[in-house]
C-alpha cells in the first residue's frame, strides 16, 4: 500500500489520537483498540530506536527488548531516513 492510501485508510484513527487531550484518555483508547502484544510491540520499537540512538548493539537491543534484527533494521532504516520524525519523538521524550 502506498503511503498516501495507508493515510487515507487511517485517517480517523489519526484524527482520534490527536484529539485526544490526556495520557489516561489514549491510553484508555488503545486498551480497546488494540491487543496488549501490538501496544507492546509499538513501544519496544519506541525503545529500539532509542538504544540504537545511543549506540548499542543488534544483538543487546535483540536481548534487552525481544525484538528480531529484521525489526531493529526497519526501525535504524526509519531514524536513518530523510523523515526525522521518529527522531523527534525520541526528542520528545528526552525533553528536548
């Protein structure tokens, strides 16, 4: 799927999120949303692009977080990219 009709597809899922005003209020969200496996999984890649940020290993991210090396690839290929979003979010949470 192309990235213009994945947006389109998820455009009220997006509208949600940004509208929601709270932690609790997503996080709510998500629990009737999503499985707890899928919330995980969105937050250890969180935290994959986070070690690769500082540094560490294929095979440390691999064991700290479970995550398999095709994985930790897409999510360097991501903070690699010309897109620097996911790079901001990781700022985000640094407190930059």
């Amino acid at each position: 799927m192309k990235k213009n009709e994945l947006a389109y597809e998820i455009d009220s899922l997006l509208t949600v999120f940004s509208r929601l005003d709270s932690k609790e209020r997503l996080f709510e969200f998500m629990l009737d949303l999503m499985t707890e496996k899928e919330m995980l999984d969105f937050s250890r890649k969180l935290e994959v692009a986070k070690m690769l940020e500082e540094g560490i290993s294929y095979s440390r991210i691999e064991k700290k977080t479970g995550m398999s090396s095709a994985t930790i690839s897409k999510v360097s290929k991501a903070l690699n990219s010309d897109n620097l979003w996911l790079r901001n979010a990781i700022n985000l949470l640094s407190g930059y």
